[in-house]
C-alpha cells in the first residue's frame, strides 16, 4: 500500500521555506519538521517507541484522558538513501488508529499523526470545519521561530513553539482551548529526530484543561 499525503500532510508540506544561511542562524520551522530527513538515522529492523497522554479537565467537555502508545517499525530501506519504508501502531485496543503503512519515507509520519489527530479531535469538540483548524496550524508554522534547545545531552536540538489560535476571530467558541499551545521538540541525532510533540491549552490560572503529549521512548534494534 502506497501511502497518499493526508489533509495536513498535504496542506504542510509546501511550506518550503528557506534553511540555514550561517551555523549562527536557527533552520526554518518548516524545514526541521517537514524537509529534515528524520528517518536517515534508522535501519531496517529498527522500533521506535513513544509514549502518549491525553488530560482533560472536563471529559464531556474536552474528551477523556488516557495514555497509550505509538510504535513505528522500519521495515526496510526506501527509494533513496535517505528513505524508509516504515510500519505504525497508534494506539491500541478501542483508542487504535488507522496509521500507514508509509512507504519511501524521510520525515518522520508521527508529525503528520499526531496533528491529524488533534485537528480531528478539535473539529468534532468544536463542530468545526477541519480545513479552518489546518489553515490556522499552517499559518502559525510559516510564521514559527526555531530555538535552540538541549534534550537529554544531545548536542544539537530546537524548539518550535505556535499558539495558531490566539487570536482567532471564533475563539469565543472554542472552550478555552484558544489558548491551545503546540510545541515540538526536534534532535537530528536522536533516531527519527522527534523528541517531543506538546499541545496544551489551560485556563487564566495555568491549569490544564486539554493536553496531548508524545515522547520519545527509545528504540530497539
């Protein structure tokens, strides 16, 4: 099975802005989460895994917490050296999603899941159009600063942080979740890159009233 771009896959990806002119000067947000060859550091044979949590301060309102996780298999080399063929389980038992199989992948698809996975969750929360909810995402990472970041003693890693709804013109009805933060966690070296994907959204007083977060757990060979 070939995979075929998903609507955020499809409305990120030509965001093709440009890299780093000098060592000093951070990569674009685009470029380190979407034109990164993620996966070049993997071989066939190898399991990723993150963990995942969703909290919810209300669970009619916001949808119940659970905790779960993802696994991403390398099945084999791609068409370029850079490239893997690469096999996902998101989630299990009645929280599975359907995910891939990715073929001749160099980003890593965990990205692309967990944002379609979000905006789908947003659009039924809000009874929203989830072409509305992607404009905003992609807007927001057009306009992201990258900073330097240090995660677990790797020598090189950023962080690129969007609040894409902060001044929405409907956050009225979003719940509170206007406030809703997305921060990625990338490290070239780590094997597929992604350290940590955060979406949070808490009230006047910082108290969490949605959040979803993968992290990187390891990986076997």
């Amino acid at each position: 099975m070939k995979l075929r771009p998903g609507p955020v896959v499809a409305c990120l990806l030509f965001l093709n802005a440009a890299g780093a002119l000098a060592e000093d000067k951070p990569p674009a947000a685009a470029d380190i989460l979407f034109e990164a060859p993620q996966l070049a550091n993997t071989k066939p044979g190898d399991e990723l895994s993150y963990s995942y949590s969703q909290k919810s301060a209300d669970p009619a309102k916001y949808g119940k917490a659970f905790d779960d996780k993802v696994t991403l298999t390398i099945d084999e080399a791609g068409k370029a050296p850079e490239e893997r063929n690469v096999r996902v389980a998101m989630f299990s038992a009645e929280h599975r999603r359907p995910a891939g199989p990715f073929e001749s992948m160099s980003g890593n698809p965990v990205i692309s899941l967990m944002l379609e996975n979000n905006i789908q969750q947003l659009s039924a929360l809000f009874k929203a159009n989830p072409r509305y909810l992607k404009n905003a995402i992609r807007a927001a990472l057009r306009e992201a600063q990258t900073a330097p970041d240090k995660i677990d003693g790797q020598a090189k890693a950023w962080r690129i942080e969007i609040a894409p709804f902060k001044n929405d013109p409907q956050k009225d009805r979003m719940n509170g979740l206007d406030t809703l933060t997305y921060v990625f966690r990338v490290a070239p070296d780590l094997p597929g890159a992604v350290y940590e994907i955060d979406i949070a959204a808490r009230d006047a007083a910082g108290a969490v009233l949605l959040e979803e977060t993968l992290r990187y757990d390891g990986k076997k060979s």
